[in-house]
C-alpha cells in the first residue's frame, strides 16, 4: 500500500513545492504605474508609483528586497506633497518577510513603521515627529505578511488552477493589527495598456477594514495572464471617491 | 432673478479661472459649464429687458479663459516627479540600515512554509 501511494504522495508534495516556488517576480522588476483621482469621469493624476525589487545579501543568505514608493508629481507638491516608501525583505522563493519598513512622508504627516519577522512574533518600532517612538512586541499567526509582500505574494497563484468565483484570504499585519484582505478570481478580461494589448486575470480585492477599501467588486486589479502576473491596471473606490492605478512601463520581468 | 443670475455666473466664472490655475485645473470644466449655463440665461433676461450689463460679458470672458488654461494644460504640461532626492538617499540609508538588522537575525532562505494561500 505504502510502497503504491508514495510516489503519488510524492507527487503531490512535489507539486506543493513547485507551487511555493517564486516564477513570477525576478531579482530585478522594474514596474511603474500613475495613479490617478476620477471625480465624475474627469481623471486627474496624481502621483507615481513604482515598484521594484533588487537582491540584498548578508553574510548568511541572500533575500529579495521589494521596495514599492509612492510620489506626487511635481505640479501636486506646492499644494500637497507626498514622499512615501514602503518595503519588504522578504526570502525570494517564498516571499516570508523578516523585515518591513513603512515611511510615510504626506503634507505635514510623517510616520515610520518597521517590524521585524520571527516565526510568530514581530518586534514593532512607530516612530512619529517630535521624536515619539512606540515599541511592541506582537504575536502573528502563521503566514501574516505585510502589505507590500502579500501584494507580490497574490503573483505567486497559480491561477490557472482556481476557477471563476473562487475567493482567496491573506492576513495581513498593518499598523499593528493583522487585517483580513481577500481577492476573489473574475475570471479573464483582454485590456489595452501603455504596455500593450494584454489578457490578463480580473481580481475583485477586499479588506476586513470597512473604511479603506469600499463596496464589493469596486475595487478591481487586472494581473496580466502569463507567468509574470504582473499588475497592469487597478480600480479602487475610497471614501474621498474612486482612483485609478495605470501601469506606464515594465522592465527587468522574470519571464 | 436676472440680478440672480448674473451673481451666479460670476461666481462660478470665478471658481473655473481659480481651479484653471491649480494642479487640480481639469476640474475647472464643471464651474465653467455652471457658469456659462447661467451666463446665458442672464444675458437672455437681459436681452428682453433691452438693457445687457457688462459684468455678463466679463462672466464669458473669464469663463473661455478658464477653459483654454485649462485645456492648455491638459494638452501641454507634463506629469513628472521632481525633488526625490531626499527619497533617494533615505532608500539607500533604510537599504544599509535593513542589511546590518537582517544580519542579526536567524534566517533560513530554504523553508519552504505557508506555500498555499487560506482559500
């Protein structure tokens, strides 16, 4: 029995494992995107947002740092400056955080946000002006990300395995709180981009939060439907209206 | 009514020019579209009374002002970020700093957890 149903086990573990195996994000992506305000289909936009990821190495191993920065355009900083960065060390098969750092630079608005991953528990640092610093320690359960790489992390689905309808959570550990965030697979959509003509996988995206992301199916992401899955185009509805996230060009792709 | 009409017009005629000269100059369309709606209904009330003020004509003036700054600015000015450099250097310092923490840390790049995402 055993000598039979092993080499089926083995198969499935094998696949498992192909499944955790990162196919989709490359040690060099360079992925930039306008994001942009809609106020009765009048679209303004407002800032650039960039995504890249590079190698970091230690003396011990050698991790993939994803780094995502939001900028307001040069015409918005007189009026209303924004200098944001967030990023992730994460481990480049599996994408497991050990350390993320969140700085928030928005008017007068500072804040920074470090945490640091082991196993289930995460030292926090807050720091905000007048040199206010908050320390803590939190207990996460198994697979919490941040934000930055479960966002990279949605690349990792094989979605040519789930079918139209199928909905899929993450946990996520933002302002020291682990929030619910889930997406829920619409099936394919052609769409036309500034990086050409692409087919790509339609995800409705949701949050526990009530007051981030609004509505259900109003907040849209379309992945591109091949091995990079990259995000081409993004659809949010917030509490001050709706924005649009464009992708303006890609470079350094794995695939 | 037709005093009304006129203070409107303005107003919005007003709104559209201070909007025409923001960041935020692609809404300048909706005061502009206001104000010439009003605009007209005020010059035809006018027109019937014999007597059109000046301050209507002034409302249109500033009113195609508004859009061809507007559209000027739709068509000709480019969207590009500037002063990153404070950005760029706190990228490369958290880069240095997040080295010298992960350092620290016990890290083991082969486990192979949480593979499939709670479905």
């Amino acid at each position: 029995m055993l000598r039979t149903s092993f080499p089926f086990i083995l198969s499935i573990l094998f696949s498992l494992g192909m499944l955790a195996q990162n196919n989709a994000i490359s040690k060099a992506e360079k992925l930039t995107y306008t994001a942009s305000y809609n106020m009765s289909g009048i679209l303004t936009d407002i800032a650039q947002v960039t995504m890249e990821t590079n190698e970091v190495k230690t003396s011990k191993s050698t991790l993939l740092r994803l780094k995502c920065t939001a900028v307001t355009y040069s015409k918005w900083d007189n009026f209303f400056k924004i200098r944001d960065l967030y990023e992730s060390y994460v481990n480049p098969n599996t994408l497991t955080p050990y350390l993320y750092n969140r700085d928030v630079n928005e008017g007068s608005y500072f804040k920074n946000m470090k945490y640091t991953f082991s196993n289930n528990t995460v030292k926090s640092v807050m720091k905000k002006k007048k040199d206010y610093i908050e320390n803590k320690t939190l207990t996460i359960h198994t697979g919490t990300k941040d934000i930055v790489s479960t966002l990279y992390y949605m690349r990792l689905t094989d979605f040519k395995k789930i079918s139209v309808g199928t909905q899929k959570t993450f946990t996520i550990l933002f302002d020291n709180e682990e929030i619910k965030g889930s997406f829920t697979y619409l099936g394919k959509e052609t769409i036309t981009t500034a990086i050409g003509k692409k087919e790509c996988y339609k995800l409705a995206i949701g949050t526990s939060e009530a007051n981030v992301l609004q509505g259900k199916n109003n907040n849209l992401l379309w992945l591109t439907a091949d091995e990079n899955k990259i995000i081409v185009y993004g659809k949010f509805k917030i509490p001050v209206g709706t924005g649009e996230l464009k992708i303006k060009s890609a470079s350094g792709l794995k695939n | 009514m037709k005093k009304a009409l006129t203070i409107l017009a303005i107003i919005a005629s007003v709104l559209a020019i201070i909007f025409a000269v923001l960041p935020i100059s692609n809404f300048a369309v909706f005061p502009a579209v206001i104000a010439i709606i009003f605009g007209l209904a005020a010059y035809y009330l006018s027109k019937r009374t014999g007597e059109v003020k000046k301050i209507i004509q002034f409302s249109f003036i500033l009113t195609s002002l508004a859009l061809a700054i507007s559209t000027y600015k739709a068509y000709f000015t480019k969207t590009e970020v500037a002063n990153t450099e404070v950005l760029d250097a706190k990228e490369t310092q958290f880069e240095e700093e997040a080295i010298d923490e992960l350092e620290n840390l016990d890290i083991d790049t082969n486990e192979n957890t949480d593979v499939n995402i709670e479905q």
